[in-house]
C-alpha cells in the first residue's frame, strides 16, 4: 500500500512546485507591467483571441487602405499642380495673342511666339512629371515616358521620321495649290467673273457671295465642287461692292469684298477694282481683283487655317493611331485625304503612352474601402492637353518675316486663332475639367482617410481592452504575490530549521 506523506515532509515536498509556479507567475505579471500586454499568443487570451484576430484583421485591413490613399494623395496633388501650371501657360499665351501684338524682327518671330516656344517645353515637362517611377500621365503604361521631346516633335527624328514643321509645310502646299487657295477663276462669255472650287478638302471652299448692286449680279452654286458667277449686267456705280464668302480648311470663314472704283482712282487690287469703259472692261478688272484678293487671302488666312489642320491631325497620333499626313509628293495637286496610311514609320508619334479605351482616370484606380474604388490616372493625350500643345507648337514654328508684306496680316490671322482655340470654347475639353476630376478623387480619397482613421482608433481603443492590461491591476497583483511569496518563503524558512531537538 501507499503511504501519503503528512506533517512538514508533505509541506516541503509540495512547497517548491507551489514556489515555481508562483515565480512564473510573477515573471508575467512584470512583463505584462513592462509591455502592458496581456498575453504574448492569442492562444494565452482564451475566449478574447476571436475577438482580437478579428479586431486585428480590420485594423490591417484599414491599414491597407490608408496606405494607398497616402501613396495616391502624392501623386494626385502632384498632377492637379501640373494640370494647374499648364493651364496657366494657356492662360498666358492666349494673353499674348491679343491684336497688335506683331513687332517686326530679324528672325520673324515676335516675342510671345518666343515665349510660347518656352512654354511648349514647359508643357511636355509638366506632362511627363515622374514620381518613385510612375509616370503620371502615361495611363496604364506607368513606366513609360509619355511624350517626345521637343526637337523630336518638332524637326523630327534625325532618321526618316517627320516632324510637325513638315507636317505643316506639307499641308500649307495642299492648301495653297497654284497660288489661289486651289480656286479657280476666269470669265464666261465677256462680262460673267466664274469662281470653283474643286471636289477635295483642300484649299478655300466656297460658301456664298453677295452683291450691293443689280449692276453686279450674283449666282451662287453649293453644289460640290461648289461655283459661283458675278454678272456685269451694266457699268456699277463707285462704292458699289461684291463679296464672297470662304470656309478654310480649319472651318473658320473669311470674307473677300471688293469695292468698285471710278476709273483713274488709286486703290488697292485686293480690296477693289476700277470701272472700265465697258461692263466687259469692268468684268476683267474684277476677275483681277479677285485674283489679287484670293492671293492675299492664300498668304495670310490660309497658311494659319492650315498650320490648324496639319497640328490637329499631328496631335491626334498616338501609337495605334498614327498621325495623318497629306499623300505626296505632289502635294500641291494633291487630291486624297489626309491618311495615316504607312505614317507610323515615316512621322513622329509624339504621344507613347497608353491611348487605350479606358477612360483617362480609369487608367490608374486605388480601393480606398471594401466597395469604394477612385480613379485617379490621366493621359497626356487627352484632349486638352493636345489643343494647349498643337497652340504652343504653332506659334513656335510659324514666321513672319519684316520683309514679307503680308507678315503682320499672317501673323493676326494666327494669333487670332491661337488665342480662340486656347479659349477651349464649346465641346472642347478643358483644363479646369481634369484639374476638377482630379479634385473630386483628392476630396474622396480624404473623406475615406477621415472614416478609416475614425474606425481605426474605435477598432484600437476597444482591442485595447482585450489585449491590454492596467498597470494599477498588475501593481495590485505584483503586490499580492510578494506577500504570498514573502510568506511561503517565512515559513518554509521557519520550518527547514525545525528538528526534534528544538521541538522538544
């Protein structure tokens, strides 16, 4: 049989496992006190650890969120400013194209078409901002740099690739033709003044004309090719005019009117013409007058309405759309559209980014809550830019030179639609439009910041309390168990010294 040990051997054979587990105890107690911890696993927090991994997980997963709403804020404050500053630019070149700005120079720029060459480069900077590697406006191909340079764009890769400049150049012999805007003139029977233009998108179109005297009869044709007569049906009277009206390739209209003059009087062929001796005598001198006017016209309106066109269609290339180019050479007879056919290896792309058909924010997006994803990207090529770009290019590229008598009317026939398109009137995408759509994904992403934060120091408060501990309670505890010990340790003291001899 076994015989259960009593009296003070029971004592001292069951005080040292009670004195270990009371150290270790103890042991926790201060490291709970120094790390205020409750526990080192979940598994030593008991029922709680549910709540605390559950706790934890939407803590990380709030973590995560703030995370790419930090990282996102960076790049979206980044590209407001830049979008910004390129508005600005706008802003200051449409300034400088006011009227009577032109000022006669050696080299046959003036000075905002100086300035506006600056702010082309300052512009592609802007648009190719990088930041810890991503391009910002290079839609989802982040890590490629958006645009060309500017000598690339303009003159050209150096290696069979045209530039805008010969683009313009190119479109400019389209338009002009032989010299009258490929229209043609002559006079039917002896006192009938014919005008036609021909059945392409070049050059001058005909769009109407008007007459201030029965003596200069008018018939209009809006047929295509369209065609119009003026009739000198008897000698007009001094002051008498004719006008006719052009659509230009860029869709703005100009008007040609010709004031009739008494025979022996100055004036100029392209604005008037003298009254001869007979209605065919007249006749003759107002087909050279429309000549002289058309001329005029083909040297100043045209050449801007052109520049237009040719930096639009250039603009609009994009790597799976490849700029158009007028078909030449010949270009002056040219008759097809303009086409991209083959222009991918013989024309600069200036646009390398992604141009796919995403919508441009839609390009970079970050989850900033469990049903809540802001689009945050933008395009180089959106709209915008590409109008702000192709007005900084044509006033860099053009000249007017002092000994060109048609400069100053050239460069005013520029300026003044630079300074239109750079108002980005009707449909036209602006700038304060993506600077506004970039606004809304900072205002969002800062209303989810706000909740998270909110959420997340509810979620930490109340994970305290089941992780957490009280330095009052463990001080409690820690005092508790001194005395316990401080007792045992009397005791066992008291009791190790006893002996039959002092017992008796």
């Amino acid at each position: 049989m076994t015989i259960t040990a009593y009296g003070t051997g029971a004592y001292r054979a069951a005080k040292p496992n009670e004195f270990v587990s009371t150290r270790a105890q103890f042991d926790d107690l201060q490291r709970q006190l120094d790390t205020k911890q409750r526990s080192t696993s979940y598994g030593d927090l008991g029922i709680d650890r549910r709540v605390s991994l559950d706790l934890n997980a939407k803590v990380s997963q709030i973590d995560s969120w703030l995370s790419g709403i930090e990282l996102t804020n960076v790049n979206l404050k980044l590209s407001s400013q830049s979008v910004e500053n390129f508005a600005k630019l706008a802003n200051e070149t449409r300034t400088d194209t006011r009227s009577n700005s032109y000022v006669p120079s050696a080299s046959g720029r003036s000075a905002p078409q100086l300035l506006a060459e600056e702010k082309f480069k300052q512009a592609l900077d802007l648009l190719n901002t990088v930041v810890n590697g991503r391009y910002l406006f290079s839609g989802k191909t982040s890590d490629t740099e958006p645009t060309a340079g500017f000598d690339e764009i303009m003159n050209g890769d150096g290696a069979g690739k045209a530039g805008l400049k010969q683009l313009i150049d190119e479109r400019k012999q389209a338009d002009l033709g032989s010299g009258l805007g490929r229209l043609t003139t002559g006079i039917s029977g002896t006192t009938s003044v014919t005008v036609a233009d021909e059945n392409h998108v070049y050059g001058f179109k005909l769009a109407g004309a008007t007459s201030s005297s029965s003596a200069l009869a008018v018939t209009y044709n809006a047929g295509t090719p369209a065609n119009l007569a003026v009739d000198v049906t008897a000698q007009p009277q001094p002051g008498d005019k004719v006008t006719l009206k052009l659509t230009l390739p860029d869709g703005t209209q100009e008007e040609v009117t010709l004031t009739a003059r008494a025979a022996g009087t100055d004036g100029s062929a392209a604005d008037s013409f003298q009254i001869g001796a007979t209605p065919a005598d007249t006749a003759t001198a107002l087909k050279a007058s429309i000549d002289a006017a058309l001329g005029r016209e083909a040297k100043t309106t045209l050449p801007a309405a052109s520049a237009q066109v040719a930096a639009e269609d250039f603009f609009a290339g994009s790597p799976s759309n490849p700029p158009k180019r007028v078909p030449g050479p010949n270009f002056a007879t040219a008759t097809a559209p303009p086409s991209n056919a083959g222009t991918a290896a013989t024309t600069v792309t200036w646009y390398r980014g992604d141009d796919g058909s995403d919508p441009a924010r839609n390009t970079a997006t970050v989850q900033i809550d469990q049903g809540q994803v802001v689009g945050t990207g933008a395009r180089a090529n959106e709209q915008a830019f590409r109008v702000g770009l192709a007005q900084f290019a044509i006033m860099a590229t053009e000249t007017f030179p002092a000994s060109d008598a048609n400069a100053q009317a050239g460069y005013e026939a520029m300026a003044s639609r630079v300074g239109d398109k750079l108002g980005f009137g009707d449909s036209v995408q602006k700038p304060a439009e993506i600077i506004t759509e970039l606004g809304s994904a900072q205002t969002a992403l800062a209303s989810a910041k706000e909740r998270h934060q909110s959420t997340k120091n509810y979620l930490i408060s109340t994970l305290s309390g089941v992780e957490n501990v009280t330095t009052e309670e463990v001080a409690t505890q820690i005092l508790s168990l001194q005395t316990q010990l401080q007792a045992s340790y009397q005791v066992t003291s008291m009791l190790s010294k006893l002996s039959l001899t002092n017992y008796l």
